[in-house]
C-alpha cells in the first residue's frame, strides 16, 4: 500500500503533462501512487500517459469517456490505495520535497489536513506563502489559516485518505467550475485539524486552453453563472458557522494583497 496516492485528472494537456509527471518522478519522498484519470482527452495526453506509466509502476492510467474533472477525481478517490490523498492538476507541478514536507508534518501533528503555499505564473492568482507551522482546530482559525473564504483550491492540501472516505467527501459532478469551493470548505468544517507546511510550494499554471477557461460562449456562460455559485456557497457557510465578519475580511485583505 502506497503512503501517498496522487490523483491527476488530465484532458488537453499534452503540452505541460510532462513537466507535471516529472515533479512528482523527482519527489524526494518516493512512497507515492499516482492515479491519472484520462478524461477522454483527445489531443496526445492519453498517449503520454501510458508512456510513462510502462515506465513506472506507481503510474495507474484509468481511460474513460469525457465526464469533467469533479467525476474525474471521484473516480480517483475510489481507486485511491493510498493512506493519504492529493490533488495535483496536470497543467502544475510541484517542488521536490513537497510530499516529504507535508506528510512529515501531517504524520507529527495527527491533522486530517495538511495545506501548503503556493505562487503562480500570472498576476491575477495571488500567491500564498507560509512562513511557520502552525496547527489549527478551532473553525475560525481553520478558515484564517488556509484563505479557503477566498482561495478554496484543493490542489494546496494533502488529505488523510481515511478522513476523505469516512466522511464521504466527492466533488459535486454538477459543477465544472467552483467544484474545489464545495469539497474544501465541507472538508474544512469536517476536519479535526490543518496544519500549515512552510517553504514548499505547488506551481500553479494558468492554462488558457484548460476545459475550465474554454472561450466556447455558451461554455463560457455556464462557468461564469457557477462562480456565483460558488460565491453564494462560501457566503451560506460563512454564515451558518457564523464567520461572515471573517468572510468579508478576507475579502477586503486579498483586495489590498
């Protein structure tokens, strides 16, 4: 049984799937299992895939036809073997002692979430940087700790397997944009702990050919009506944990940030 099982949904990225499978090939910490679910993709990615997984054993290539990348990483969930789970986008990457750093610190404190900074390739995805360890288990405390309010992107957390399963966390297959909204604030309440991991960093890509930034009108229309969709998720759960005054303070920060 694998420590880590890393769940990779892949359509259209033949162009930066290499980089991304080769950050995780180069983690100092090897115990890994990577399940890269082929969403049907029809450019060479499903190819690319299955070269390297002839290569490396610990690569688990799942095709399937296109059903979008909440029932992509749900599938990934249920063919997960891992003690803990993550969620790496394969147009990112991620810095070589990333697994290394935050299962250490995700064993030592006994947290069912560990979540990391992370920078970005563009001006408009500010970036999060953790300085120290800190260990959260109060709501409010949870909430400052990881931006979720504001930044809810569940590629930045290394999840306990057990936690996700036991709690019957999945992606709302609804939804092709804010479905990380739903999944990483229900995570959040639902957790025991977080635990920030200082100095190791995932690279977020923006991919302006992703299915998410599809310049497809009536595409296009439906993502721009869920972000409100997600917008009204995080005010309801803001005020059902009675955290509004939270919610708008985050808002106001990442303004001036």
């Amino acid at each position: 049984m694998p420590v880590v099982s890393v769940i990779i949904p892949v359509y259209k990225v033949e162009k930066y799937l290499r980089r991304c499978l080769d950050s995780l090939v180069a983690q100092t910490f090897q115990d890994w299992q990577a399940v890269c679910i082929d969403d049907g993709s029809p450019d060479r990615s499903p190819a690319i895939l299955d070269e390297y997984a002839q290569k490396d054993a610990r690569i688990k290539v799942i095709h399937k036809q296109n059903a979008g990348v909440s029932a992509a990483r749900n599938d990934g969930i249920k063919n997960a073997d891992g003690q803990f789970i993550h969620f790496l986008d394969a147009d990112d990457w991620i810095d070589p002692e990333y697994f290394q750093a935050m299962l250490t610190l995700a064993l030592d404190s006994g947290a069912d979430m560990a979540v990391s900074g992370f920078v970005s390739d563009n001006k408009y995805t500010k970036p999060i940087v953790y300085k120290n360890v800190r260990l959260v288990r109060g709501i409010v405390d949870k909430l400052w700790l990881t931006y979720a309010l504001t930044d809810s992107y569940v590629w930045r957390y290394l999840f306990r397997a057990d936690f996700i399963k036991n709690n019957q966390l999945v992606f709302d297959t609804n939804l092709i944009a804010q479905e990380d909204t739903l999944f990483v604030l229900n995570a959040i309440a639902k957790s025991n702990a977080v635990v920030s991991v200082p100095w190791v960093n995932y690279h977020y890509m923006f991919n302006e050919n992703s299915a998410l930034n599809c310049r497809d009108a009536q595409h296009h229309a439906k993502v721009k009506a869920q972000y409100k969709i997600g917008k009204q998720y995080r005010y309801q759960f803001a005020k059902k944990h009675k955290v509004l005054w939270l919610w708008r303070m985050r808002k106001i920060i990442n303004f001036f940030r």
